[in-house]
C-alpha cells in the first residue's frame, strides 16, 4: 500500500505502525492477565507492563513522529480525504500523549494492573475495603492526567478524561442526551416492569451445562460472521473484546453461569458486535487511526445493535430457537416461540449492568456517570462510594445491593483507570437504533434473512457503512454519513416502547 502514497504519509505509516506493535504486545499482555495469569505472577506482570508502556509512550510521543507528521501534513496541502483524516487523527494522539509525563504514564499502568487483580479479589471475596486504597490511588493519577491533558482551564477534568474515548464530547453534551431520554425511560420501566410479572422464566434458570453453552455461543458467533482464524474465545471474571492487531487478531471472552443461560450466550453476542467492528477495519490501514474505531460510542453502538436490536427480536429466534432446543434438549421443549422472546425481553430492574434488560440498562449507566464524573471532580471520596451506590441504585432503579460484590465492586471499569468510558455504552444505544433504522430501510426483508438464519448480509451493509472508515469521520458525522441524519434518541425510546407495546400489551 505504501508505494502509492505521497512519501511522505507512507513514512509516517510506517512509524506509525512502529508505534502500534509495542500497542499490540501491551494488549496481549493484558489479554492474559484477564484470561490465564496465575495469581502468584499479577506483581511481575504489572512491572512488565509498566515497562513496555514507557516504551510505547516514547514512541508515540517522538520527535520523529512528529517529524512524520508535519511532513505529511505539508505534502497533502489541503487535501480533506481519508489521507488528511490520517495525518490529522495522528497529530490529535500525538499531540495529547506528549502533554503526559512518561513517568505519569508507567505508573498509571503499573497501578492499574494491580488495581485489576485487587479488584478481581475484592469481588470474589466482597471486600471494598480491600479494594478501595487501589481506587484512591487511580483516581489520583487520573486526575493528573487530566490535569496534564485539558486543552484549558475551563476543561473541566472529567472532560478531558471523556475525550479519550468519545472524542468531541463533553459531560454538558452527554446530560443533554440524557435529559432527552430519562423521563420517556422512566416511564417505560414503570410501565413495563409490571406486566413483565407473569412472564414465563422457568426455564431460563432450568440449569445449562458451561461446555454445551459455550459451543451454542460458538456456533451464532460463527453465524453472524466472527472469524475464529482471527480471533478466539476465552473464560473471565469480565466479558470484553481485545483487538491484539485489529483486525488480524481480535479476542473476545464471556462467562458462563450454569443455572443461567442469558448470562453467557448475551454477552457473547455484545462481545461478538464488538469483535466484527475490530475484524472489520480496513487491514490496509492496521495500525493507524484510519484502522482504529471511530469512537467507543460507535463501537457500542455495535455490540448493542448485534445483542439486542437482533439477538432478542422475534426473527432471531424463528431461526435459534430449535436449534436452542436441540442444544439443551428438555430445558425449553414446552416452551412457545412468544414464551421465549418474552422471556429474553422482560423488563425487570435489577442489580447487575451486564445482566439488565435494554430498557433499564440505560440508567445504570446513568448512575455510574453521576458517580464517576464527582469522583473527577473532587466532589465525591472513594470511601463514600458503597453507599452512594446503593442510594442510586434506589433512585433510579427502585432495587438496593445487600453486598458489594453487587453493588460498586460489579465493574471492572475503574480498576484500570476507565473513568469516562461508561457514557460510551449509553451512547452506543443511541447510535445503534438508529443504524438499525438505517439498515432496516437497506435491507427491507432483514426480518425474513433473520428468520432463516441469514445475518452475513447485515454483517456486510455494517462492515461497508460503519465498520471499514476507522476514524475518517467523528461519530457524529458518522452518523449523518450511515442514517443520512443527525443523531436523534427518539429513534432509540420509539424502538423500545414499540418492542414493549407489542411483546407486553396491556
């Protein structure tokens, strides 16, 4: 590919790739922290991590990088294609990790890898006191990346913080949408919640063999395009998706609970969404921006759309639900068509963010962001958070843990330094119903290929509109670019009261 480039942006690609190999050692690394590192290696691992994270921040941060940079700047001369999105995503990350102390850097990720395993044992054992110094002590460091970051004073830290993985977005932006959309949520839950009452659940909790589930969730990955020959499935405390070298290796994990089969087999379809977008990237442009996620808003918007636009809709299951049958033979063979979709749809406030139905998932995101963005702040202590967390969850969702374990220790999230991801998910299901519109409107009998087990064909119209432009657009544009509109959460409230209206009439 480089040999028809400008020079110029072919040398930065290749240092630019220089950058991204030590990326995808960190990656694999933190892979098998989360996967296969015994116990007794999580202190030498955390070194190792530190280390190879100073080195990738001196060569993201280099002035030959920017060297690279100011010279494809110049040889482009006004072009505003995908080369000037290239070189103008490269300036944007270099510029950003030279305003952090190297020195910052390594103990950030050193400190998170500890966090991580502290966090692993406070859950197991239900312990915050176990885990909180962990979470004084990253809080801590980042706020002063924030500090190092913010492009002003008047960027407040959790801002700056956010842009990380939604960039153009600020905390005022992200409580406009969710001014737009709480009260119609609100509404729907105690609407909802109710009628769900009668829903037949016997057998989601019947008992399910872990080995039969796993190949189960193997064979709709394989069906709705997940490439195994890059990429693998995994057991872990947290289910999540890694691009090692996205898109040539792409990982994704889950978890298994044997009395409860949604438990797994949802979350390996919301990882699965995530490893298509990863898989999907245009392999000519692996290890630049243009080969990177748009925004993690966009690349929720892809494992929510595959997990619950598709794989809880009544068409998914004309297809899935025999062959559910078969896996798992006498678990659900008296079990209607409508009883099962019912069933995988019900709207119940509960505990768990992972395990919520899609109309109240929402306002556990809309708890953490509260919580997270006055920890930034200064206005909240890590010692309080216990229980600030149970009086949220009263607040918003009418349910209160009895323990951590359920309660602030469920997420992983701020054991590694993760503050300002969680208004990504929120996000996400804001683009994902409206790209559902759009490729519904591209592919007007989608609900029939559905129904007969054809999901390639909504593989592809993804790969094509969202996938394969890395970051050449900001979301929003990409956006306009997909739906032809502006984002607009009416397409995200209509979808649920409708799916509510028909599946629990009143």
């Amino acid at each position: 590919m480089s040999k028809d480039l400008p020079t110029p942006v072919a040398m930065l690609v290749e240092e630019l790739r220089r950058v991204s190999r030590v990326g995808s050692a960190l990656a694999l690394l933190g892979w098998d922290q989360e996967t296969h590192l015994p116990g007794g290696g999580a202190g030498a691992r955390a070194e190792v991590l530190g280390a190879l994270t100073e080195i990738a921040h001196d060569r993201a941060t280099s002035e030959l990088l920017g060297e690279r940079i100011e010279a494809a700047e110049s040889a482009l001369n006004g072009d505003d294609g995908a080369l000037a999105a290239l070189v103008r995503e490269s300036r944007r990350d270099w510029e950003r990790s030279r305003k952090i102390p190297s020195e910052l850097a390594q103990e950030l990720a050193i400190t998170s890898s500890r966090s991580l395993m502290a966090w692993r044992s406070a859950r197991l054992e239900n312990d915050f006191a176990r885990f909180r110094p962990h979470v004084e002590k990253i809080v801590s460091l980042k706020r002063q990346v924030a500090e190092a970051i913010r492009d002003s004073e008047n960027e407040s830290l959790y801002d700056s913080l956010l842009e990380e993985y939604e960039p153009g977005m600020t905390a005022a932006s992200f409580q406009g949408f969710i001014d737009a959309v709480k009260p119609r949520l609100v509404a729907l839950v105690a609407e909802a919640a109710p009628r769900c009452e009668k829903v037949r659940t016997d057998f989601v909790t019947a008992g399910y063999d872990p080995t039969r589930q796993l190949e189960f969730s193997r064979e709709i990955l394989s069906a709705i395009g997940y490439d195994f020959e890059r990429g693998r499935l995994d057991l872990t405390a947290h289910p999540f998706c890694t691009g090692i070298a996205s898109p040539h290796d792409v990982r994704i994990t889950t978890r298994v609970d044997a009395r409860d089969f949604t438990s797994n087999l949802f979350s390996v379809i919301h990882e699965g969404g995530h490893a298509l977008y990863e898989q999907g990237l245009d392999p000519e442009w692996s290890g630049t921006p243009l080969g990177s996620a748009t925004s993690l808003g966009i690349h929720e918007s892809q494992s929510r759309l595959w997990e619950n636009n598709i794989g809880r809709s009544d068409a998914f299951w004309r297809h899935w639900l025999p062959r559910f049958r078969a896996a798992f033979p006498g678990r659900a063979d008296d079990v209607s068509h409508e009883e099962f979709v019912a069933a995988v749809n019900r709207v119940v406030p509960s505990l768990i963010r992972t395990e919520a139905d899609e109309v109240t998932y929402s306002l556990h995101v809309m708890l953490r962001f509260e919580i997270e963005h006055a920890l930034i702040s200064g206005d909240l202590e890590v010692e309080e958070l216990p229980e600030l967390w149970r009086r949220k969850m009263r607040e918003y969702l009418g349910v209160e843990p009895q323990d951590d374990a359920t309660g602030v220790l469920q997420d992983i999230h701020w054991s590694m330094g993760a503050f300002g991801y969680f208004p990504t998910y929120f996000m996400g299901n804001l683009y994902g119903a409206q790209f559902d519109r759009a490729a519904r409107k591209a592919i007007p009998d989608l609900d029939d290929q559905l129904a007969k087990g054809e999901l390639l064909p909504l593989r592809e119209w993804l790969r094509g509109k969202v996938h394969a432009h890395g970051r050449r657009y900001s979301a929003l544009d990409l956006c306009r670019e997909v739906t032809g509109e502006e984002l607009d959460p009416t397409y995200f409230l209509d979808y649920l009261e409708d799916k509510v209206a028909r599946l629990f009439p009143g």
